[in-house]
C-alpha cells in the first residue's frame, strides 16, 4: 500500500465532510480552506478515486424508521476464515454494519437491524449456520460520531 501525503487543504475538506457532507457546499468548503471551488472539487474526486474517502453515508435513526431492535453481535471467527466470513455477514438479513477486529478471538463485530425479537432470532441462527461463534450480544441505544480532530485545520482568526 503506498503512502498518500494530505496537506492542509485535503485535511481541511476531509474535516468538513465528516462535519456534514450533505448540508456542507464546494463554494463553502472552499471559503473555510481558503482555495477556490475547483480546486475543492477536484481534491474531493482526487480523494475518492485513491480510497481515502470511501462513501457517503445517511445515519439512521432505526427506531424512528421502525426497526426497533438495533444490536451489536461480538463474534468469534477462524482467523484463516474471518475475511470471508465477514464479507459474506453482509448478504445476510438485517445485517447493516461488520467489523473484523486485527487481533483476539472475538474479531467480529457484527450490527444488526430487527423489527422483533423473532427476527433477531433468525438473524441470529443465520449468523450461527454461517459458522460464527456469537460471544455477545447488546443493544445499541444510541450512537455518536465525530469528525476525527487530526483532519482539523486551522481557520485564520480575524
């Protein structure tokens, strides 16, 4: 994997994207970088196409939408076994979210969504057939983000 270098405008739009990526301009991240709106658009696509952004992602409130049941399962996996077994987690019911963890024997992380407690049973035996060891299992309440302070930057104060 080669080293990709960020100066501080790729920081600065990185910051703001994970600040609010839906309600935030070109024309206003170029004003707090301080570069014009082409030069945003074409660090945003330049930071696109070498993977370092990834996506864009809504946050849902699952409840609000009627899927009241929003669990974290923490699973245990073959370590010669665990890549495949994550991506394949993803083709499974009520799977929205998989984690495979560097290191211990509870290297997956696995979230789910259900509307009940007979859906989570299923998605629950479909992990299980799937050849996870399910460690734990908690529901998840609430879940808060922010953007990572390294990718901040300095504004100029006036």
């Amino acid at each position: 994997m080669s080293q990709i270098t960020l100066d501080d405008v790729d920081r600065g739009i990185l910051f703001l994207l994970q600040e609010d990526a839906r309600n935030t301009t070109i024309a206003e991240i170029a004003e707090r970088v301080d570069v014009s709106a082409s030069t945003v658009r074409n660090r945003i696509e330049e930071l696109e196409e070498t993977g370092i952004i990834e996506g864009y992602f809504p946050k849902i409130n699952y409840e609000l939408a009627n899927y009241p049941l929003h669990v974290l399962f923490v699973c245990s996996a073959p370590a010669d076994e665990r890549e495949t077994l994550a991506a394949d987690a993803l083709d499974c019911h009520g799977v929205v979210d998989v984690r495979e963890m560097l290191t211990s024997t509870r290297n997956i992380h696995i979230e789910v969504i259900a509307t009940d407690t007979r859906d989570l049973t299923e998605i629950t035996n479909g992990l299980a057939s799937m050849g996870f060891s399910i460690e734990s299992s908690e529901i998840i309440t609430n879940h808060h983000t922010r953007p990572w302070t390294e990718f901040g930057f300095a504004e100029d104060e006036e």
